[in-house]
C-alpha cells in the first residue's frame, strides 16, 4: 500500500495560548502543504490549581476555570481559521489533564499522528529545573518523530 499524500499525514501542533507555542505552527503548515497533511491542534487545559478543583467549585469558582477554558477554546478557533484560510486541513481538540507531556503522547498514539511540530520556550538552568520541559517529556516518551522549534534569542531574553 503506497502513501501518495506523503509521509506525513497528520501532524500535531500542541499550542498553550503563548505566542511561543505559535513559533511552530509557519514550520507545520509548511509541512502540511508539501505533504497534503491534515494538521491537528491540541491544547491540553490545565486549570491552575487542578489538583484543587472540587475546593474550587465547592468556592464558587467553576466558573472563572470554565471561562479560561473557553477562551482556550476560542483561541484554538481563531488559530485555526488562519489555517483554514491556507487552504490546510485542520482539527480541534481541548483535553482536560494535569499532565500535559502524557496527555499529548496518549492523544498522539491514539490519534494516528505521524509528526509532532513544536515550540519549546527556550528555559534554562534554574527555570528549566522548576518548571521542566514539556517538550523533552514528550521527546522522552514517544516513538513519533518530533520538529521542535526554539525560540529567538532576543525573546527568551525579553522573558528573563
């Protein structure tokens, strides 16, 4: 059975609402076009204090997590419509989880995704020890090749 839409078929872009994650979407859709690829957004929701979420409703706070996660959700709409108007197939997903790395390893062997396309957001030493490395997670713990993209120097600098 021959492959005639390329190699990469679907190739997911996780995006968390930072302008960082969006540094991968140029790459993927450059991808994308040259392979006739679908691209497939994931943001994995994780409302601050997950662990906290039933003292959070039991404090009447449902509803400041729901608003967050709809504006997630309407970022993901507003993200793909640019895709959309590139003429690039694309899909939605917003998954509830504390565990961002594993929630995109799962979704990504559940998905049948060929290539993930990232950002990482460029941390180093002491930030990167506190706040780990989504991206090196997810590159520690699947099988499906990965494009990560960094960011540019004088950004991670402005972020300091």
């Amino acid at each position: 059975m021959t492959n005639t839409a390329g190699r990469y078929r679907r190739i997911l872009v996780p995006l968390d609402g930072s302008g960082w994650s969006q540094r991968a979407l140029p790459h993927a859709m450059d991808i994308a076009r040259s392979n006739g690829s679908e691209i497939v957004l994931l943001n994995v929701f994780a409302a601050p204090v997950q662990a906290f979420t039933p003292e959070l409703a039991l404090a009447g706070q449902e509803t400041a997590v729901k608003e967050m996660r709809d504006w997630a959700w309407q970022y993901m709409q507003g993200v793909a419509s640019e895709i959309r108007e590139q003429s690039i197939p694309v899909k939605l997903e917003l998954i509830d989880s504390a565990d961002i790395p594993t929630s995109i390893c799962d979704f990504a062997r559940s998905e049948d995704i060929d290539l993930i396309v990232m950002s990482t957001h460029g941390r180093t030493g002491i930030s990167r020890l506190l706040f780990g490395s989504v991206a090196r997670a997810v590159m520690e713990h699947i099988d499906v090749p990965i494009l990560l993209v960094h960011p540019h120097k004088e950004d991670v600098e402005q972020a300091r």
